[in-house]
C-alpha cells in the first residue's frame, strides 16, 4: 500500500491550514470556518431546545470565548460562573434617537454558555428577540447556512435555501410587533412595504477603542402592506449582521 500520497494531501491541507491562519493572523477565523462545515451535517453537530427561548446547542464544540471578542470587540453585560463553565449575556436595550434607554424598559438578550474548556456549548435568544425571528425561522435559517457563498472581501455569507425544504408557518402580524416592541424611532414608507426602524444598545461595560458603533443595533423590520405581515428582519447586533426573508422558507402556498 503505497501511503505517500495521502502523507502528502494532509500535509498540503496543514500548510494551507497555516497560511490561512498567518495571514488572518488570527485562529478564530479558522474555528468559524470549521463551524460553517460543521451545518453541513446539522442534526449531527447541533441541537435545538425551544421550551422558554431558543437554544441551540453545540455537540461538539470548536469556538472559544476569546473569539466574540476578538469578532466585534465588545464584552458581555454579565459575565457569570456557573456549574459547568461560565455564562455571558449581553442585554440590548430600546434606545431613542439619542441614544438614551427608553422607560419603561424594552430589552431583549443573547447569552452564550461556555464549559470549563472556555468552548461555547450553547447560544441562547431570548422572547423578545423570537418576537422579530420566530423559532421555526430562526431554526430554518441556521440550517440554511450550509453551503452559502462565502463572501470572503466583506465577510458574510449567503444563505441558499434552495438546498433546504420550506416550511409551513405563520408570520408574524404588525399589531404584534408593537405590542412588544412598542413604536419604532421611524417608519419608512414604500411602495409594497413599511420599514419600521429600532434601535437597540448593547450594555457593555467596556468596548474597545474604534468600535464603539458595534454597541447600537439598527433593526429594521419590514411588513407587506396588504397582509400586514413582518416578511423581513435586518440588523446588526454586536457586531453579527443577520438578514433573514421569511418568505424564501416558506412553502409556496404561503407565499
């Protein structure tokens, strides 16, 4: 059995492996790589629970906490022990046009729970975030990262959902969007649409010099004008930008 061209393939990939990683000049591009393969076989790697928020479990765990710092450069509200690891929870909360909290108090928060390796175990979103990403699309739009296009100059990816089946679910109605969020800071009226706009700031008892824009969170949701329906969610939180059109989840009769 002649071995050496497999000797061979596994010591070109290390080489690449640490081009890449010199070149970025940091691993946690590397580790988000290795997740975004990871989707590629979703039931298998992750998880999700839905009994109160939305959860999604990492079953074989690749990222560390030191990564969402070195991503956006921005720390946890509460950074807390717990049995297992550690807890971090970042609270964004309903700001108004001058960046001051609004009262009473609309806020919402994404906790990440790392075990005693500092590797992240699971990523937690809570009501109020479901409230403008319903868990059913939330859980479609995960799964439908597997095999998006890189955009490798500005750092996105592209979700293809052609390659996942579609889903019958109810969109959420705009009356139900301002019961929990209230009324947006503005409303940008389209031809077939409505753009509400919030803002949310992230509670961050430090962030690091030159990213003090990655606390305050745009969210833009957009409702068809016929149905009244959210078919949109746009927004920036900590430095993640998520794009979410429901209505490419949804089975054709819904549309």
């Amino acid at each position: 059995m002649n071995l050496i061209p497999d000797i061979n393939r596994k010591l070109r990939l290390i080489g690449v492996l640490i081009l890449v990683a010199s070149l970025t000049g940091c691993l946690y591009w590397l580790r988000l790589y290795q997740v975004y393969l990871q989707l590629n076989q979703f039931d298998e790697n992750f998880s999700i629970s839905t009994e109160q928020n939305f959860t999604l479990h990492f079953n074989h765990p690749l990222l560390q906490d030191s990564d969402f710092i070195d991503l956006a450069r921005l720390y946890p509200t509460e950074n807390n022990p717990d049995k297992n690891g550690r807890q971090w929870r970042y609270w964004f909360r309903k700001v108004d046009t001058h960046g001051k909290v609004i009262i009473p108090e609309i806020k919402f928060y994404s906790e990440l729970s790392f075990n005693e390796d500092k590797k992240l175990v699971a990523w937690t979103f809570s009501s109020l975030f479901l409230a403008m990403t319903p868990p059913k699309f939330l859980e479609i739009s995960l799964r439908s990262i597997a095999g998006a296009n890189i955009d490798k100059e500005n750092k996105q990816l592209k979700a293809n959902t052609d390659l996942i089946g579609k889903i019958n679910a109810p969109l959420p109605k705009q009356t139900q969007i301002i019961a929990q969020l209230g009324a947006p800071l503005e409303i940008k009226d389209e031809p077939e649409q409505e753009v509400y706009v919030y803002h949310f700031l992230l509670d961050s008892p430090r962030i690091e010099s030159g990213y003090e824009s990655n606390a305050l969170n745009e969210v833009k949701l957009s409702f068809d004008k016929k149905t009244h329906e959210l078919f949109n969610m746009a927004g920036n939180f900590a430095g993640l930008k998520i794009s979410i059109d429901y209505r490419k989840f949804l089975e054709s009769s819904q549309k």
